[in-house]
C-alpha cells in the first residue's frame, strides 16, 4: 500500500510540475495515437484489403451508372426523334410501297416495321385477304418486340446496381466494425485511437454503397419512362402500317368489284 500511495503521489507531482492534467495526458496520447488523416482518401488508404476491395467495386459500379445513362439517354433520344419523323412520314403518304422506297435505307425500328410488311405484301403476291393482315400483326409484333429488347438492354445493370449496392456497403461496413473489435482485444483498450480507424472505413462503405445505388434506382426509373414512350411510338407506328394495309386492301376489293361489272 505504501508503494502504491508513493506511485501516486510521485505521478501526482509530476503532472503538477508540467502543469498538466492527467486528462490531459491521456487526451494527448489518444491524438497521437490517431491516424494523422482521416479524408476519404486517407481512409481508402490505411483501410483493409477487402474493405478497399468492397470502395472499389462500389465506385466502378457508380461509374458504370453514369455510362450508361449518358449513352442510354443519346440513344432514346436519337430514337425517337427518328421514330416520329417516320409516323409523320406514314400520315402523308397513302401508298405502302411509297413509304417502304422513302424508308429503304433506313435501320431505325419504324423503317424495320414498314420494311417487314412491305416482304409480307410481296410473298403474299397482293393477295388482301384476312390472312394477310393476320400475317402482317404477327410480323409487326415481333419487330416491335425486338426493338423493345434491344432499346432496353443495359437497363438491367441499373437495377442489379442498385439492388445490391446497398448490400454490398453493409458489407464493407461489418468488416470494417469487425476490424475495429479486433483492435479492440489486441490492444486490450476501447480508447478513440484503437476504435476510431475501423469505424470510419465502416462508415466511408456505407456511404460509397448509397452513393452508387441511389442514382442507379432514379436513372433505371427515368429510362423506364423512356422506354415505354419509345414503346409506345412504335405501337403507333405499327397501327398505321395496318391502316395502309387495309386501305390498300379495300382498293384493291374496289377495284375487283368493277371490274366483274
């Protein structure tokens, strides 16, 4: 007891003498003990393998977001620009084989749509009849389907992204709390600078994961509604290709019906 009384009190004197606390000591040697930066970068840097893995990964798959929506939004928009200068071409003109010659050259989806009944008018050797417009549907559709596919492909990496991004930073997030428990029993201490570098990887985890999935759901909805306008033309497309169809085929009833008489 008396040692410990003369530990105290030399510790005590000591402190005194320096004019410091002992508060004050262990505050100093906490923020020694810290990492000397904590931006973002720095704790990339001092994190562990997997969790810079886990940012990585997070920050390629924001970058791929933006990729596509830049080459997504191009792409829809020349689309349709194209799509309704061929309807407005289809409301003008009267004649299918008038509007197959002015879109001949074309490899947009209503030039496609217009291309594939005009093949069909002529295997089926201007023969009008209910089987032809029939025909006619079934190609239309399968056209408009492909086109469909092909305006739609890349969207789903938006949604895989943000499904699972979120997840993914839960991820990093726990190996980085887990890295800080086990500073924690190595050195036998819950003082900042042994919790506060793991924490902080945590956290920068999380933040990368919602960074790069909060964007990928708001584009994945935007081309979405794209999509479906995009879609929507092409049914409109498909309709007045029909409408030529069927008035080419009352013509030419009209014109068997004179000449019986």
């Amino acid at each position: 007891m008396a040692y410990r009384w003369l530990g105290r009190s030399i510790w005590t004197v000591a402190v005194a003498a320096f004019g410091l606390s002992p508060g004050t000591c262990f505050a100093a040697t906490d923020a020694a003990l810290l990492p000397r930066n904590l931006s973002p970068w720095g704790m990339f840097e001092s994190a562990d393998i997997v969790v810079k893995a886990v940012m990585i990964g997070l920050a390629f798959a924001s970058l791929a977001t933006w990729t596509i929506w830049l080459a997504k939004t191009v792409e829809i928009r020349r689309k349709t620009v194209l799509a309704r200068q061929r309807i407005g071409q289809l409301e003008r003109d009267t004649l299918l084989a008038e509007v197959e010659q002015a879109s001949r050259d074309g490899c947009d989806a209503v030039a496609q749509i217009i291309q594939s009944a005009s093949r069909e008018a002529t295997l089926s050797c201007g023969m009008f009849d209910d089987g032809f417009k029939e025909r006619i549907a079934l190609r239309l559709e399968r056209v408009e389907a492909a086109m469909s596919r092909q305006i739609a492909r890349g969207t789903g990496v938006l949604a895989t992204i943000g499904a699972t991004a979120p997840f993914v930073g839960l991820f990093g997030t726990v190996w980085g709390i887990m890295n800080a428990f086990i500073g924690i029993s190595e050195a036998h201490t819950t003082n900042l600078a042994v919790v506060a570098p793991g924490i902080a990887e945590a956290l920068l985890a999380t933040a990368l994961g919602l960074v790069a999935a909060i964007p990928a759901v708001v584009i994945y909805n935007h081309l979405t509604r794209s999509i479906v306008g995009y879609r929507a033309l092409l049914g409109d497309a498909s309709v007045m290709v029909m409408l030529l169809v069927s008035r080419e085929g009352d013509r030419s009833l009209f014109r068997l019906a004179r000449a019986a008489e």
